[in-house]
C-alpha cells in the first residue's frame, strides 16, 4: 500500500501565480498566431493583387490583339478591293482597241518591219482582241488552205 504523497508545495495549485504566468505565454502565443494570419493575409492580397495584375495584363493583350486583328482585317479588305478594281482596269484595258491593234493584219502576213513587229508582239501579250484576232486570221486561213488543193503536196 503506497501512501499518497501530499506536499504542499509540489501541489500545482488552480490559481495564484501558477495561473498567472500561463496566461502570458496564452496572450504571446495569441499575438504570434495573429501576426502569422496577418502575414498570410498579406501574402494572400499580393497574391490576389499579382493575379489582377496578370488578369488586366491578358486583358489589354487580347484588347491589343483584337485592335491589331481588326486594323488588319480592314488593311486586307482595302488591299483586296485595290487589286479588284487594278484587275477591273487592267481586264478594261485589253478591251480597248489600241492604235497597236492596226498592225495585227500586216503582222499575220509578216508584212511589218522587224521593228514594229517586235514591238507588235509585246503587244500581242497583252492584248486579248489581237490574241483572238490572230488566233481567227490563222483559223481562217487553214480552212481556206483545206478548201483548196495544197500544191506542196502533189496529187
Ligand atoms: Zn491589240
């Protein structure tokens, strides 16, 4: 049988100094812990204001690049129209009958000076009512040979 052991003074006691000196450490220990949560906090609003800040970043980057695209876009549709309207002339201009064009039946009968038949063919190339002038001169003058006998070729 043990005897319990009753000291007075290893008896802690529920008041007094003994519960004074917990409660300091408490109010310490409490502080510390607000200051860390501050800290967090802290922490957690820069994080918050750096994503923000990227947010409105990507933000003003697509505004940018929709600007960008938009300018473009308005760049292509004048560049298209522009080349339209340079097709349009240029498809008119090979309509009209150029002082050139004259010289398109004394061309086909070789009878132009090596000059201006030179000078023919440059035109020749652009011109659509010469190129399909020429293309009848030459048709009809192999029917006119097909009509009649070839006397090149012997009978
Ligand atoms: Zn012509």
């Amino acid at each position: 049988m043990a005897t319990e052991h009753r000291h007075p003074r290893c008896v802690t006691p529920s008041g007094g100094i003994a519960s004074s000196a917990p409660t300091e450490a408490l109010v310490i220990a409490e502080l510390r812990r607000e200051i860390g949560n501050l800290k967090l906090q802290r922490e957690a609003d820069a994080d918050e204001a750096a994503a923000t800040y990227d947010a409105m970043t990507a933000e003003i980057a697509r505004a940018e690049e929709y600007g960008r695209n938009e300018v473009q876009r308005a760049n292509d549709t004048t560049d298209y129209v522009i080349a339209e309207r340079d097709a349009r002339i240029s498809q008119l201009e090979r309509l009209v009958e150029t002082p050139r064009c004259g010289d398109l039946g004394l061309f086909f009968d070789q009878q132009l000076s090596p000059d201006r038949a030179a000078a023919f063919r440059i035109h020749l190339a652009t011109c659509t009512r010469c190129d399909a002038g020429l293309l009848d001169l030459a048709q009809s003058e192999a029917s006119m040979k097909a009509a009649k006998p070839d006397p090149t070729r012997g009978g």
